[in-house]
C-alpha cells in the first residue's frame, strides 16, 4: 500500500522548489494508495488498470493495464472519469 502523502514528500525533497503536482489528478489519489483495479473512461475508450505515477518533476498518473506492466502511455487527468472499481470479480459502478 503506498502513501500519497509520503510520495509528495519524497518528490519534494528530491526536486526542491523545481516540483510541481498540479498534475496528479486528486480523483486517482485513493485508487493510487489502495492500488485497486479501476474502470476508466479516457477520451471515449473505456479502459481498466491500476494507478501508477510518473517520475519527474512534474509527474501525473498513469493507468497500469496488467499486473506485469511497468510503465504505460496511458497518462490520466481531471478529463477522465472513473466509472467502476473491481470488488471480488466484478467490476462495481460508482
């Protein structure tokens, strides 16, 4: 389970005055801590995945596809929408 908070902090630390989290998207920020499999409409495609975050500067999050992927193109914002999260085996509308 990892700390948002924590993660921020660290980014900080590394970046200085330089850092910039305007585009971590606060919608993701619990699926982030939780890593919760999540259902999300982006630019009418509707995909699922876990949060990831970007390294950087300025990072953002990124929808992880598989349990194996270790970086992604799929890049999420305040534009995108979650629509379900997974629960057992189904995924569960919010």
């Amino acid at each position: 389970m990892r700390n948002y908070q924590e993660t921020i902090k660290q980014c900080k630390a590394e970046h200085g005055d330089k850092f910039n989290a305007s585009g971590l998207s606060k919608q993701f920020i619990p699926y982030y801590e939780s890593g919760e499999r999540i259902k999300v409409k982006s630019c009418s495609e509707v995909l699922t995945g876990t949060i990831g975050k970007t390294t950087g500067w300025k990072p953002c999050f990124l929808l992880m596809r598989t349990s194996r992927s270790t970086g992604s193109s799929w890049t999420l914002s305040d534009k995108d929408q979650i629509i379900a999260v997974k629960q057992g085996r189904k995924y569960i509308t919010n």
